[in-house]
C-alpha cells in the first residue's frame, strides 16, 4: 500500500518540480502534489477535524495547565476524601481528598511528555535503522534485521517492567522519573517503525530518479537524505501519529502496574492506579482521568487514520 | 514444504539466542540478581560474595548465559529464591495461560471476524460506521480499565460472574477475563477484515462466483473469506505470542495465577531465574506461532506455494 503511494508521490513531485521545463505556472493550477492534495483532502474530513481540535486543545492544557484551573492539585483536604462531582470541584474529590478535576489537569503534562518523546526518540532511531537497512541492502540488512527481530521476540510490556524495575531512588524504593520511562519504552518500542521505514525505502530506492541521481554521480548521503528519505518519510509519520496514542496509554499501564512514574508525580496513570485500589468506595476518581486518557488516546488514532487514508490514493 | 520448515527452523536458531541474551542482560546486568534472596534488607557484603560465588555469577556474563542456556536444554530452568523449581512453577503457569489464550483468540475469531464481514459487506451504511467507531473507541480505552470496569460491574455490583478467578481456573471462570483480554486485538481483527473483505468484494473470482449461480452464503463463506483471510490469520498468530505474554494486566485484575503473573512477581522479587525462564519459553511461543502462520497461508491461499 505504502509503496504506491511513495511513487506516486514521487511521480508528482517530479512533474511538479523545477526539472521540468515548460509552463509552470499554467500547470501547477492543475497538478498539484500528493502533500497538496492530501492537505485539502485532510481538511475535508470530520475526523480529522475533530482530532485536530482534541489534540490543540490536549497540547494546551499540557502546556499552560494553570488556564484552565486555579486549584493546586497536591493541596488536599482529607475532609473531602471521596467526595462526589460539585460546582467547586467538577471531578469531585480523590480518598486523598485531592481535586481530580485539578489533577487530571496537571497530569496531562507528563503523559504527553512521555508520548511526543518517546515517539519522537523511536521516530529518530527505527528511522536511521530502516533507512540503513533499506538503502544499503545485503549484510547491513541482515544484522539490522536481526537485530529488530530480536528485540520483536521480547513481550513489549515485559521488558519495559524488567528495565523500570532498576530505577530506584534512595531509599531503594521504585521510583522511575519521567525521562526513565520514555527511554525504557523508546527501548522497546522502536521496532515497528524500523520495518515500516525499511519496506518504504527499499520500495522508494528502486525509483527511477534515484538511478538518475546516481548516475548523475550523486553521493551516497545526497540519495539517501535528498531523495529516498523525503519520499519514504510519509508511512512512518502514520505509524507514528497512532503510535503516539498507544505510548500514552502504554505508559499510564506501567503506572497502573506501580512502576514507572510515581506519586507524588503526577500522571493519569498514577492516578488511575490509586483510584482503583479505592474502587469500592466510589467511581469517580478513576472514570475521569480514564476518559481523559481515552480521548487523548483517541484522538491520535484518529489523526493517523485520517492522514493515512488521506496520502492512500487507492482509498480514493 | 519440508525444506522451507527447516530453512525456517533454522532462521529461528539466532533469533531465539538474541531474544533470551536480550532479557538474561537486562536481567542480570542492569539489576542485582541476588538481590532478592536477602528479603528486602541489603545483602551484607560477606553473603553477597559467598552467594555471587556459589551462584557462579562471579564469572564473565558470557559463561553465565552459556552456562544457563546448556541447563535449560537438559530441561534444568533453576530454582526460584523460595526453594520451588521453576518448571515446577511453569506446569502451573502455563495451563492457565493457555485456557486464558484461547478464551481470548476464540472471542477475536469469532466476533472479530463475523463483525468484520458483516461491515465489511456493508460498507458506508449506518452499521459500518456504528462498529467503525466502536472499534475506535474500544483501541482506545487501555485494558486496564475495561477490566477494572467490567469486573466492577459485573461481578461486584451485579453479581453476575465471580470477581476473581479460583486457583483452578476453568474456562467458564476465564470468560470474562478472555474478552477483557481480547478487546483490543478484537477491534483490530474487525477492521482488519472489514477493509480485506470490502477490498477483494469486487474481485474477479467473486463475480465469476456469483455468475455461476453459487448462493450467496457459499461465495461469502468460501470465496470471499477465505481469500480475505491473510491479513487477520497474521494478526492472530502474532497476537498468540503478544497475548501470553501480555496478560500481565489482565491477570493481574482478575487474580489470575498464570504466566503473566508469576513473570510480575518474578520481576519485582528481582526473581532472575524466574523472569529469565518463562521469557525463554515465551520467545519460543512467539517464534513458533510465526512459523504456523506462515504455513497457514498456503493453506488458506494454495497459489501459495513453498518450495
């Protein structure tokens, strides 16, 4: 699937370009590139509407917390523990008596920290590991591959446990900071976007513009990061958008598990994680950082949904 | 046939010293493997040595992993810090797992699928859209909480089914932890066969069918949905290795004795013996269940054919 679109993406990029002589301004209003086409095609569609607006508006309260609520969530007042949703707190109170509206606020922060992160860092290195493997072929691949099948074999959640479970504080006690948690899960999480990267470049590679550029006497770094790179690059950011939901909630699982992030940090998981051992004297602590978490989750699947159908021409 | 299996076997052979060099590192390496025989006190230098010594881990990690690699296949995977073998453990572990495996592929297979024909015939109509966005909704939500949720509802306020699963595990009891298990992949496997079935819907060999006066029954079930099948059979096999493995959550909730949860204990007691040996087993779980997909293809589709 990815493969048509890479050519085809790189048929118009070529007719669009600057090699091709002739009436550029008289064609450009017809032909426009895929990117074009699929940014007019994406502002088209609900869903991608919708997730670009939960995603602003995710990324805002990340970023100024302090908008959108005057309560510290760490002042807690025992007399309120378990306290139903009121018009002063509109999430009610955690056992703790801490606000939950205020705390699912400021614990929006870390799990998307951990999710752009670690997204990016696996972004960063299945990338380079694809790239290497698709473009230089034979033993380069083979000890690539190997090693990405190698770390394929290992259960993800597993491995994140047994790498977290060293991280202690002074106290000996398990205590994982946020960085922590993004190297460990960058760890075992970059494998799949290696072998996306991998199958696009080995499709983009065989391009005719790329045996152009070489016997043009390009050099090897010009055709990877010039050429191969720019057209292979679209598959991976799709798996990336939806993968960055999956880290979100792979991290609130670890919390969920008591390792990873911990009080007093603050993260939907960490939260979730304490409501639940209060489950029975009431729901509402854990209902609303679990939609909170859903939501966010959600709206990334569906951002790269959206743009995966929208730079799918076979979808058409 | 043969020769491609062996060839196939034969790839397995490094993966499989990667994967278990992998986790014996991190294992090993980054934690302290004796770390858990002194309770949860630090072990005094003078024990720590005599233990090191008598455990042979003063020696070089390489002789280490090779030293435990040549017992795990005289079928020796150590003894875990209480004095219980860990073969003994898994012979416990892992029946549990796989009734609790099959409960979930059961429900992925058989929900999954007849939802994904049933949308995938229907493409663009209300139903499509409706289980669309249900399958959304159900990726999204972490396992986690279905599984606090639905064992809150149903087995403590409506009484429904047992809260907690008895050390026996019977597979009436791992019902609702298996569709707990299964949410996800479940969606998965519905879209999947959605977009493969609404994809080969206009294919020739099902105009031919229905040309041929077949009933529609017939070409759905023989035509149609055995050549959509790939996709979701490579899903599934892959899933199997994912969910044994995986069911740490699950099992965790529902007080499940299986192999997720002895490998969370084992980790959090810095169990290395434990930890190392069901990470074994399971790679090899993982790697098999490859090999049968693969060889399930030329099955499902005979113009694929193995030299």
């Amino acid at each position: 699937m990815s493969d048509t679109t890479q050519i085809a993406e790189a048929n118009a990029k070529i007719m669009d370009g600057p090699n091709v002589p002739g009436p550029e301004t008289a064609r450009s209003e017809k032909t426009r590139s895929l990117a074009q086409d699929a940014f007019r095609d994406l502002v088209r569609r609900p869903m991608f509407l919708v997730s670009a607006v939960l995603i602003l508006g995710i990324l805002t309260i990340a970023a100024f917390p302090s908008l959108f609520t005057s309560v510290d969530p760490l002042a807690c007042d025992l007399k309120h523990s378990m306290e139903g949703p009121s018009g002063s707190a509109w999430f009610g109170y955690n056992f703790q008596g801490c606000d939950v509206y205020s705390q699912t606020i400021y614990g929006t922060r870390n799990s998307v920290i951990v999710g752009v992160l670690t997204t990016a860092f696996s972004l960063v290195i299945g990338g380079l590991i694809g790239v290497l493997g698709g473009f230089f072929g034979k033993w380069t691949d083979a000890l690539l591959s190997f090693v990405t099948n190698v770390f394929f074999g290992l259960p993800l959640l597993l491995a994140a446990i047994v790498i977290l479970n060293n991280f202690r504080d002074e106290k000996g006690m398990r205590n994982a900071g946020v960085m922590a948690v993004v190297l460990t899960l960058t760890v075992v999480g970059w494998m799949s976007m290696a072998r996306v990267m991998r199958g696009a470049v080995m499709q983009v590679k065989q391009a005719d513009y790329v045996a152009a550029a070489r016997s043009l006497g390009a050099s090897t770094s010009r055709m990877m990061f010039r050429h191969v790179l720019p057209n292979s690059v679209t598959p991976l950011i799709v798996v990336a958008t939806i993968s960055l939901g999956a880290v979100i909630g792979a991290e609130a699982t670890l919390s969920f598990l008591g390792i990873g992030i911990r009080p007093p940090a603050i993260s939907w998981g960490v939260m979730i994680s304490e409501a639940q051992q209060r489950i029975s004297s009431g729901l509402h602590p854990l209902l609303f950082p679990s939609g909170m978490l859903t939501i966010t989750v959600l709206a990334f699947i569906m951002l790269g949904d959206a743009v995966r159908d929208a730079f799918d021409p076979k979808l058409r | 046939m043969g020769r491609y299996v062996i060839r196939r076997l034969l790839q397995m052979i490094p993966v499989f010293f990667g994967a278990t060099l992998l986790i014996f590192l991190m294992v090993n390496v980054m934690g302290d493997p004796i770390a858990g025989l002194c309770g949860d006190r630090q072990c005094d230098p003078a024990t720590a040595a005599r233990l090191k010594k008598e455990f042979g881990l003063d020696k070089p990690v390489w002789q280490q992993y090779l030293t435990y690699m040549g017992n795990v296949f005289t079928g020796d995977f150590g003894t875990a810090f209480n004095g219980q073998e860990v073969t003994e453990l898994m012979g416990n572990a892992f029946p549990v797992t796989i009734r609790l495996t099959i409960v979930a592929i059961l429900f992925e297979i058989v929900i999954g699928i007849s939802l994904g024909v049933l949308t995938g015939l229907r493409r663009g109509r209300p139903v499509d859209t409706g289980v669309l966005l249900l399958t959304l909704v159900v990726i999204s939500v972490p396992t986690f909480v279905t599984g606090l949720l639905a064992q809150l509802l149903l087995g403590v306020k409506w009484g429904w089914i047992k809260p907690s699963v008895s050390s026996a595990a019977t597979f009436d009891e791992l019902i609702l932890p298996g569709l707990v298990l299964a949410s996800v992949s479940l969606a998965y496997v519905t879209r999947l066969t959605r977009t493969s079935i609404a994809e080969n819907k206009r294919a020739d060999y099902v105009r031919t069918a229905v040309a041929k006066g077949l009933p529609r029954r017939r070409v759905i079930t023989r035509h149609l949905l055995r050549n959509s099948l790939i996709p979701v059979v490579t899903f599934i096999g892959t899933d199997v290795g994912a969910l044994m493995g995986g069911a740490i959550v699950t099992e965790r909730i529902f007080n499940i004795h299986g192999v997720g949860y002895q490998l969370y204990q084992g980790i959090l007691r810095q169990n290395t013996q434990t930890v190392v040996g069901f990470v074994t087993v399971l790679v090899l779980v993982f790697l098999v269940a490859n090999l049968l997909v693969d060889l399930l293809y030329a099955v499902l589709d005979p113009r694929i054919r193995y030299a």
